[in-house]
C-alpha cells in the first residue's frame, strides 16, 4: 500500500511540474525576447487581446498596447534589456492560471529598477498565453535577482 501512495504523490508532482513548466513556458520566452530584442518571439507569447498595465507610484493605472511595447522593446539591441525574475507563485483552475514573479530589471547591464509582475494565463488549444500582465516599479527596496 505505501509503494501506491509513493507511486500516486510521485506520479501527481511529476504531472504538477509539467504544468508549471508549460504555464511558465510564454513568460520566460516573453522576457527571453524582450532579451533578444526578437518581436515574434514576444508576439507568440500574447492571446489576441492581451492587456498590459503598470501601476504608478501614485498609484494609477498605465495602459499599454500590446503591439507597441512590442515595436518599442524590438528597437533596442540584444541584450540592452533585461528582466530577471522569480516565479513566486502559480495557481491553476482549468484554463485559467495566475503567476506572481517579482523582478529585477538591467538596462545595458545596469540595474534600473525592480517590481513584481501579475500575469493571468490562458489555455488556448493546448497552448498557454499570456492574457493580462499588470506590474509594478521602483527603485527603492529592490533586491537584485541574478
């Protein structure tokens, strides 16, 4: 009986794992292209629709197109920008999960600022996409993640 609980636990993480890793899949290729300056690459990662926003310090929320922050991360060269994070947190139900991943971001390999981002995912035909991304900035009580 234990070697079928041990079998079901290992069998259930294994399973977990590969979920997280193709929930994590469109967020990591997101800021690997926003590493290589690649558009389609950042396009890929996007559910027609998506919707991109920043908290300001005054607590406001910025809206920002899709295609434009896209066209505007595409002007810079490989390796100008870099966003380093950590997947803090993953909650699924069905189609639907929720990523928290607090950040460090590099500008030409200079420290610029931190945050935490929020993305919302979506399964569209066996695909996850990234559907909503709000964030924050400061520059103030960052710790640098490597």
């Amino acid at each position: 009986m234990n070697k079928l609980i041990a079998a079901a636990l290992f069998f259930g993480t294994f399973c977990f794992g590969q979920q997280n890793q193709e929930i994590e899949k469109p967020i990591r290729n997101l800021f690997l292209g926003i590493k290589n300056a690649d558009p389609e690459m950042m396009k890929s990662v996007f559910a027609e629709g998506a919707i991109l926003q920043s908290i300001t310090k005054d607590g406001t929320v910025k809206n920002e197109n899709v295609q434009e922050f896209i066209a505007s991360v595409s002007k810079f060269s490989k390796d100008d920008l870099d966003e380093r994070i950590i997947i803090d947190a993953i909650h699924t139900d069905g189609g639907l999960a929720s990523v928290f991943t607090p950040y460090s971001f590099f500008f030409k390999g200079k420290f610029s600022h931190c945050g935490a981002n929020s993305f919302q995912l979506i399964r569209q035909q066996n695909d996850w996409k990234i559907q909503y991304i709000i964030d924050t900035r400061r520059k103030e009580n960052c710790k640098e993640i490597k």
